[in-house]
C-alpha cells in the first residue's frame, strides 16, 4: 500500500494551510474543551480566565522548547554553523521532548507567579495531552514523515520520501498508543483516590516513555543520527530518562501525600 495523502489541507491565494498544522489547533481545542470540563465539576484551584491565559504561554512554551530541544538533541552542531536557522522553524525539526521541557518550565513558572498549586493544574493539563499527541502524528502519516523500518508485514506501507520498499506506519502505532491508549488510561485514572496530587503527570511521563521507547523499535531512526547507544536512538535514550523520572516522581508524590495524610 502506497501512502500518498496531500499535506495541504487547503489553500486561500498564498496561504497554505497543511494537515500537520491543523492537526494541533485540534488537540489544543479538544484538550481545552476537556478542561473547561473538569473545572466544572472539580476544583482545582484555578479559574476559567486563567487557564485561557495559561494555554497562550502553553503554546509558545511547547513550540519553543520543540524547536530548541530538536537544535540541542538532533542536529547541535549543524546549527552552530548556522544559527540564524534556529528561527527558520518552516524548514522543520521540532522535539517532543524539547516541547515537554518548555510546557513544564511555563507550568511551573506560571504556578509560581500565581501563587498556584503546580502539581494540581498539571493533573488538570496532563489527561487532555494525549490526544494532540495522537493527532499530530497522524499528521505525521499524512506528510509521510517519520515512517517506520522496513517490513514485510501485510500492513506495511510505501511512503514517498521512504523509498521503493514497503515501511511500518510507526506515526500510527504512535498515535494509538501515545495518544489513544494514554489516553483511556489517564482520563480512567483522573479521579482515583490512589493517585497523589501530581500523580497523572508523573504517570504520564511513565508511560509516554515507555510506549516509545517500544515503537521506536519499529520507527526508522534519524538519517544524520541513526543509532546513539547500541540498538538505541536518541528518542529511545530520551524516553528511558522520562521512564525513569516518572517513576520516581510517583514513588515521592506517593509518600508525600502519606506524609501529610499520616504525621508522625
């Protein structure tokens, strides 16, 4: 099966609009709609108005921190040659784990300034991550960017800049996984009694990592980086640091609430 879907989604005169782009106008409008959902039936400690001015700073703290994390994590040294195509962000490149840092540090700072609780509001944020997750790459798929290795599984599908032989669509294992599956499981566990305030986010975290770091297995790696450490890409490498923070911010979040619960 041949993938050949056009990026563009439409065009108005020079104004090109790509399936990619729209792809996270999406999740950010699904993922504030399910907050807007939860504020009305939970407290968490902050107000309608606010979260709106916090989704601004979201935004530029994920595309900043996307950019950045790809410059530093991919391709430092080709971008030390040439800096000024650090800001040239249309020519692609852009890092989950780059963006997960910047959206962090703008929660904390935001928290911080506001004099709110960091651990509640990500509670808040961190469920309703999964599905712009799940959505952009599916945008992924549609540009025929990030495709699998090469297969010979019924499924396995020929994309353009992928060569003549027939890949893993990993952008969909991805997007069923990070986004679907991670899903179901944090909004399932949202109002568990025995996750810690904080506990989603450190959950997430978990098994964002985890289900990478398999479906890299399958994905092709970075042409200029190929494998880092053994059998290991740099994504994997990453994953295995979110893997191990996850758990140990649960493990510390856990005993801080029996602290607090149970003075001694």
């Amino acid at each position: 099966m041949k993938v050949d879907i056009n990026p563009i989604l439409f065009e108005l005169g020079p104004i090109r609009v790509g399936w990619y782009g729209m792809m996270y106008v999406f999740g950010f409008i699904a993922s504030y709609l399910l907050v807007r959902y939860q504020l009305r039936r939970k407290d968490f400690g902050i107000h309608r108005v606010e979260v709106e001015n916090l989704y601004f700073y979201l935004i530029l703290g994920l595309m900043i921190g996307a950019r950045l994390g790809y410059v530093f994590f991919y391709d430092l040294k080709t971008y030390l040659q040439d800096p000024l195509e650090i800001i040239a962000i249309w020519h692609g490149g852009m890092s989950f784990h780059g963006g997960l840092i910047g959206v962090l540090l703008v929660g904390i700072l935001f928290s911080y300034k506001n004099r709110k609780s960091f651990w509640k509001i990500s509670d808040l944020l961190i469920v309703t991550a999964p599905i712009g997750l799940g959505l952009g790459r599916i945008g992924n798929f549609i540009n025929g960017e990030l495709y699998g290795r090469v297969t010979t599984l019924p499924w396995g599908m020929i994309f353009p800049r992928g060569g003549p032989l027939p890949r893993h669509p990993s952008q969909l294992y991805e997007s069923a996984l990070e986004g679907g599956v991670l899903f179901l499981i944090l909004w399932t566990l949202k109002n568990h009694k025995g996750i810690p305030t904080g506990g989603l986010l450190a959950i997430f975290l978990f098994l964002y990592g985890l289900f990478r770091f398999f479906v890299e297995f399958f994905r092709e790696p970075d042409a200029h980086l190929g494998f880092i450490l053994g059998p290991f890409t740099m994504g994997q490498v990453l994953c295995s640091f979110m893997i191990l923070g996850g758990g140990i911010l649960f493990l510390y979040l856990q005993r801080k609430q029996k602290k607090y619960l149970h003075p001694t």
